[in-house]
C-alpha cells in the first residue's frame, strides 16, 4: 500500500504496482488541487456567511468568457 505521497509525475513513491483490478495507487497533483477546490466550492455554496461570496464568484465565471467571447465576434478594433 502507498504511503499517500504523490511525486510531480503522479505515480506513488517507491514505485508501488497497480493493485489487483488494475487501478493505480496514488493522485496527480492535479487531482488533488481539483478536489480541494471542490471542497472550498462547495463549503462556500452551504455556510450562510460565504453563500453570497459563493454568487459572486459564479457570475464572474459566467461573465468573463461571455465577454470575452462578444469582443472576439466583435473584431480588432480599429487603429486611430
């Protein structure tokens, strides 16, 4: 069994085998930096005193590409 540390490549130190069933012990970094942004996401949606943080921050992921978006249909501006 995997001590639970993860190197940069994402494989288990000591070069643990895939245990039977052919799953891999061990997360990428990646992995473990998605789940603990879950964990601050979804804490934020349930205490009552960050919900309002928690809106804020959804609209401004849903703002930000859509304008994005509207300025690259609308074209390079032109030169003056």
């Amino acid at each position: 069994m995997s001590t639970g540390t993860v190197r940069d490549d994402g494989a288990a130190r000591g070069g643990t085998p895939a245990a039977a069933g052919g799953l891999q012990q061990g997360l990428r970094r990646r992995h473990m930096r998605l789940i603990a942004l879950g964990g601050v996401i979804g804490a934020m949606a349930w205490l009552p005193d960050s919900r309002s943080q928690f809106w804020l921050s959804l609209l401004t992921v849903a703002v930000v590409p859509a304008a994005y978006e509207l300025r690259r249909r609308k074209g390079p501006a032109d030169a003056v």
